[in-house]
C-alpha cells in the first residue's frame, strides 16, 4: 500500500515554489488515492494533470497498482487548513461549532488561534453589528456559504 506521508512529499516537491498548497492526501483501501491541491490564486486541470502525471513518476504503477484523482476541495467542502480560512478573508462563511450551535458572517481574520467573523444582525427593527472571536478548538468545521445572489 502507498504511503500517504510519501505521497505528500512528492506533492509538495512537485508545487514548491507555487502559490499551491496541499490539503488533504488520502489513501484507502485497494489504493484508492485522493489529493486535494488549493492555491492562494487558482487551480486549473492542468495543474492538477501535471501534479498526476508528477505522481505517476514517483510511484511506479507496475509495481503497485492504484487509482488516483488529484483535484480541488470544492466550494462544498469545509475549511481544513489556516491557509485555506486566510485565503477567504472577505467571504461568508457558517462556521459550525463544537456546542452544536452555527455562527454566520463575513470572514475578517484568520491567525493561528483562530478565526473572526463579523455580522449585522436585525432584532425587532433595531440593527446590531457583532464581530466575534472563534477559537479553532470550538470549531467543527467552517464552510463557505454559497449564494446565488
């Protein structure tokens, strides 16, 4: 069975020096192989074929078989990685926490410790604006909310 900790060096060789980044690497069973590949500007699928093509040099399929999809967290996805909340300071996010509760608002910062959203909140015609801190240790997973607007 491949490697999963190989498998992300030899990613990580292939984008050093780019604006990617890798975010998750699995390999499961009968060596299923899945890496998802992001970048502070934009993937396309030709980056994600050489990123393949790169990988099928480094693990010979003639001497372990696998199937492999190299590809991009979709917008469905939650966040897994500081970088990826850095890269979307500015968007709105509904960010789940650990209590069972959700937080909704614009991501405005994203550091080590965690995150801060802001919102504007309307109770009984009176508007209120409220910028909270999120610890990562509160979070459960945070995801982009997608409007069609």
């Amino acid at each position: 069975m491949i490697n999963a900790e190989e498998l992300r060096k030899a990613v990580e060789e292939k984008i050093e020096g780019t604006d990617k980044f890798v975010v998750d690497v699995r390999v499961k069973a009968g060596n299923h192989i899945t890496v998802l590949v992001d970048s502070d500007t934009s993937v396309i699928i030709d980056d994600c074929a050489k990123i393949a093509r790169h990988i099928e040099s480094v693990f010979d399929r003639e001497t372990e078989d696998y199937d492999l999809v190299v590809s991009t967290p979709g917008i469905d996805q939650p966040y897994k990685m500081l970088r990826q909340y850095q890269k979307n300071i500015g968007r709105e996010v509904e960010v789940s926490l650990n209590d069972k509760t959700t937080f909704t608002g614009k991501l405005v910062a994203a550091d080590e410790a965690g995150i801060k959203v802001y919102r504007k909140l309307k109770v009984k015609k009176v508007e209120t604006e409220e910028t909270r801190e999120i610890p990562f240790s509160e979070i459960k997973h945070t995801k982009e909310v997608i409007s069609f607007k």
